[in-house]
C-alpha cells in the first residue's frame, strides 16, 4: 500500500503535531480506546477533575453558603468572559446560563417581541431538532401568529445560498440556523448570513453548540445579533454542563427575557416583590446555576484558549482531510458515501460517514470482540456514522486505527451478527 496510508505515516504526523502535548491534559484511562465522539461529550480534562473536587469539598463542604460571595454569584459572568474569547465576542456580551435549548428560548422569544409585526422566521432542515421544536412552541405561545418556514438543504449536507437570500424578505423577523449542522457539518458563511438578514432588517441566532471551541467564531466581527451554544461537546465542560448565551451590547437593554427570575433581577437578595431587570448581560439569567457543574468549566475553557482557535482549527483541518484521504483510498468503492461537504472551508469538525449498515457497522466498531480495540463513533439516522475529531485529544494515529477496524468490518461484513434495534441513546 502507498506509504502515506500506514501506522508509520500516521505516528510521523503525531510527532509533527505541536497539539500533540494537550492530549495528556485528558483522562485517558485506555489508550486502546478510540473515541471520535468529542462532538456529542468532550473527554474529562484532568484539571477539570481536580477542579470539580475542590468545589464540592472546599466551596461547597467546608464553606457552605458562604462561597456564593467568594465564588458562586459572579461565576456565570466570569466564564461568559472566557467564552468571549473563543467566540469573537466583547466580555459582557456573554453569560453561562440554562441550556442551550431554554437559551434559544428565552432569546427567541426577546428577538420575536423586538421584532412585532413581522411574522416570520426561517430556518432549515438541517438544524438540530430540539432548536425547531424549541421554536414551533413559543409560535404556539404567541398565539400562532408567527410562521417557521425551513430552508431546504439540497442534498442534505449543504445549505443553498442563493435559495436562502430568495426566502428574505421584510416580513422576516428571525433567522436561526446552527452555525454547523449536526448531521453533514455543514459550517455557514457566518458574516455573508448575517449581512443578508441586515439588509432586510431581521435578526440573526446562531446555535454554535457544534461550532464553539473548534472553529474560529467571530461574532463580533460578523456582526452577529444573538447566539447560544453548549459546553459539554469541543469545549469539554462535562455532561450536562450549562450553556452560554450571547446578546449583542446594542440589544441587552431592548430584549426582553420571557423567564424573568429572581437571579435576573437587578439585586435578588432584596426580596423585593416586584422584579426590576438587571443591567447587562445578567438580566438573561433565570434562576439559581448549577454550580458544580459550572466549576468544572473553567481550567477547560483554559486548555482551549492555550490552545488557541487557529491552531485548533488547522489541526481539525488536517486531521480531517486525512481522514478524508483514508476513506477514499479504502472505502469508495465499498458502499461508503462521505455526508459531509467537501470544501474545507465549509465543514465543522466532524465527518459523517454514510453506508446503508450504518447502525450496525457503529456497533461493531464499538465492539471489543471486533478488530484490535473499541472505536467510539456515534449513530444518527438514518444512515450516518459521524465521527468526530476533538484536536485537542484526538491523534492521527487514532483516526488510521479507525479507518482500518472501519475497513475490516464492511470488508468482511463483521456488522451482519447485531440486531438492527436502535439504543435509546444512540
Ligand atoms: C448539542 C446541541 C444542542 C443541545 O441542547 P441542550 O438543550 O443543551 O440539550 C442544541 N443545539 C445544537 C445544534 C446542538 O448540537
């Protein structure tokens, strides 16, 4: 076989890897264990751990109620602060808060009230399901007087452009679109989306959840009116990590937050009776955060901006293209279609893989009984394998393991012994 596809080529590329190093910042308990799933739940940095257990015993065991003025009130507004770092945005335009879910909520309820007597909202049929659902109920809410209407994706891995600036028109009040789509890894021109939402005077929300800590984001520079996004994918925070929510500085004061709690409140340890809105980026907030789960946010947020978005970015590039390069030279003429775009530039961090085994060739690769060891990809439907790669721990070595162990199961049909019933997480 042509030497750039072997073991060797694969552990030279690690040796040239400058973020090579960040990989022993993580737990890794089985170095056998492939995990391409740093898209669904990132992997525990060791720090994060450490970080975690002070909290519970110092803050939490030893200094009770007290932490909340040492460590816990303003701890939301100083983790936004980092994530303004990684997403191109000022420090006070971000806040850890909710989930992303309740956070496309609250800012696409404020978005729909600035926005009264337009009626309606776009948009596609990539975009994660819980963000429409999210959405065709708050429509419910105001009285059905609004309209979602899909912007539909050709092939199911791109976005139409020009399809999109035809469906804009003065009567949108909204545009929200998941900046990378979660099945193909489609990743929208961000500044070309917002520029044509201006030019009629909608407004834009991004949903960065697969985007934040692995592509460069640059709301600021693009312009960008609202955006949420999640912590526990690229970014590392742990499972059921709260979110974040980003509110440009022009709008904080006119959006109105639909979920008004007393930590929105401009003093909530007044107890006063009626609720007076915080000044800022605060007034987002609904009720009490979930501290433990915040703490472990900071030392992973750090990891990331050492790191640095460009290197992080180049690395996904690379390490995707090589993955891209294996499937081609293996795969293409063994049932195995690529659900991604082509085009670097275009694509989040993530490769679905498309074979019509799909599910069950995902659970022989995590199958220990199969090949030399347990590659963790994820399923979704209804024929996608995603992979995802995580550069920050992912090597190259274990992107060629799992492109062979991939190889060897279509090739010899290994998928043929599992049933075809679905997990209920998949
Ligand atoms: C992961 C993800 C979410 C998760 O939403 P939660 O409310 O935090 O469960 C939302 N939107 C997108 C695009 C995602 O990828």
């Amino acid at each position: 076989m042509n030497k750039l596809y072997t073991l060797e080529h694969a552990r030279a590329l690690d040796r040239e890897d400058s973020l090579a190093p960040f990989r022993e910042e993580f737990l890794i308990k089985d170095p056998s264990l492939i995990y391409l799933d740093g898209n669904s739940l990132g992997r525990l940095p060791l720090k994060a751990e450490e970080h975690m257990e002070r909290a519970i015993r110092e803050q939490w065991g030893e200094n009770l109620i007290r932490s909340w003025n040492e460590h816990w009130y303003t701890q939301s507004e100083q983790l936004g602060k980092q994530i303004a770092r990684i997403i191109g945005a000022h420090p006070d335009e971000v806040i850890i808060s909710d989930s992303t879910s309740v956070n496309l909520y609250k800012l696409a309820y404020g978005a729909l009230q600035l926005m009264e007597g337009r009626t309606e909202i776009i948009s596609d049929d990539m975009n994660f399901p819980s963000d429409l659902y999210i959405i065709q109920g708050l429509i419910k809410q105001l009285g059905a007087r609004h309209s979602l209407r899909l912007l539909n994706s050709p092939d199911g891995i791109s976005a139409d452009m020009r399809e999109l600036s035809r469906l804009v028109n003065h009567n949108i009040a909204l545009i929200t679109l998941s900046h990378v789509a979660y099945k193909s890894s489609y990743l929208y021109d961000m500044e070309q989306v917002t520029e044509l939402a201006h030019a009629k005077g909608a407004l834009v929300l991004w949903d960065l959840s697969h985007s934040v800590g692995v592509v460069p984001v640059n709301l600021n520079g693009a312009g960008a009116d609202l955006a949420v996004g999640c912590t526990y994918k690229y970014l590392n925070g742990g499972p059921g990590s709260p979110a974040f929510l980003y509110v440009k500085r022009e709008l904080q004061e006119r959006l109105e937050n639909p979920i008004q709690g007393w930590f929105g409140d401009l003093n909530p340890f007044d107890f006063h009776l009626h609720y007076r809105e915080s000044e800022g980026i605060r007034k987002f907030l609904a009720g009490t955060p979930p501290v433990i789960s915040i703490s472990g946010l900071e030392p992973a947020l750090d990891l990331i901006l050492d790191a640095g978005m460009d290197r992080i970015r180049q690395k996904s590039e690379s390490q995707s293209e090589y993955l891209l390069s294996l499937v081609r030279e293996l795969l293409s003429d063994k049932g195995i279609g690529v659900g991604s775009p082509v085009l670097s530039e275009r694509r989040g961090s993530h490769i679905s893989l498309k074979h019509k085994e799909a599910y069950r060739i995902c659970k022989a690769l995590s199958d220990p009984e199969v090949g030399d060891g347990v590659v963790i990809p994820d399923f979704r439907e209804p024929n996608n394998i995603r992979l995802g790669i995580s550069p920050l721990y992912t090597s190259y070595e274990e992107i060629y393991r799992a492109i062979m162990q991939l190889n060897e199961i279509i090739t010899n049909e290994l998928y043929e012994k599992y049933a075809l019933t679905r997990d209920r997480v998949t």
